[in-house]
C-alpha cells in the first residue's frame, strides 16, 4: 500500500504542477483563457475525482489490513455526479467555458495516474 501512496503523491504533485501551468497560460495568453478557463475547470474536477479514488482504494486497502474497516462504494456516483457538474457548468455557460478544454481537463488525472500507479506496480 505504501508503493501506491508514494505512486498517487507523485500524481497529485504533477497533476497540480499541470494546474499551475495551466493558470499561467491564462494569465499569459489573453487570446486562449476561453479554452484555458474550460481546461482549469475540467482540470478541478479532475482532481476531485481522482481525491475521491484515492480515498476510496485506500479504505479498500485498510480492509485487508484491518477486516473490521469496511469500504463503502466504490465512489462511482461522486465521480459521475462531478463530472456530469463540469459539463453542466460548461453548457449553463457557454461564454466562460470550452467544451474541449473541459472533456481534456477532466482526464487528466486518469492519464497521470495510469503513468505514474501502473508504472510503480512493476
């Protein structure tokens, strides 16, 4: 379990280095801060679904250390209730957010866990 804490540590720690780059980006480049702006808002959601994940993995971890520790869900329905939030933001307003830069924000921590957990697993 140790091996995953040190593996999603280091996907929380690029994953927010990927936010502020992305918030930079918007300070930076006026012209972009439409697509910017819907890429820090999936980037968010992003993060919170990958903190519910983490919670989640880690109290099914704790059960087979501990079996009076009993996980509740997998966390399916946050994750999609967050998600589903993003894009509703996304089409109740329109003119503050991108579509695209929301649906790429919103994978990646998926994508930065996959390098990072999958990776430490070997």
């Amino acid at each position: 379990m140790q091996t995953f804490t040190l593996a999603m540590r280091a996907t929380f720690r690029y994953a927010f280095f990927c936010m502020a780059i992305a918030a930079i980006l918007w300070a930076v480049l006026p012209s972009y801060r439409f697509f910017l702006q819907g890429l820090l808002l999936g980037m968010v959601c992003s993060l919170v679904n990958g903190t519910v994940l983490f919670s989640k993995t880690w109290r099914i971890g704790q059960m087979a250390v501990d079996p009076s520790v009993r996980p509740k869900g997998t966390g399916m329905l946050q994750r999609l209730i967050v998600a589903g939030f993003a894009v509703f933001l996304t089409m109740r307003f329109p003119h503050l957010f991108g579509l695209a830069g929301v649906l790429i924000g919103l994978f990646l921590f998926q994508a930065l866990s996959f390098l990072f957990v999958y990776r430490s697993f070997k």
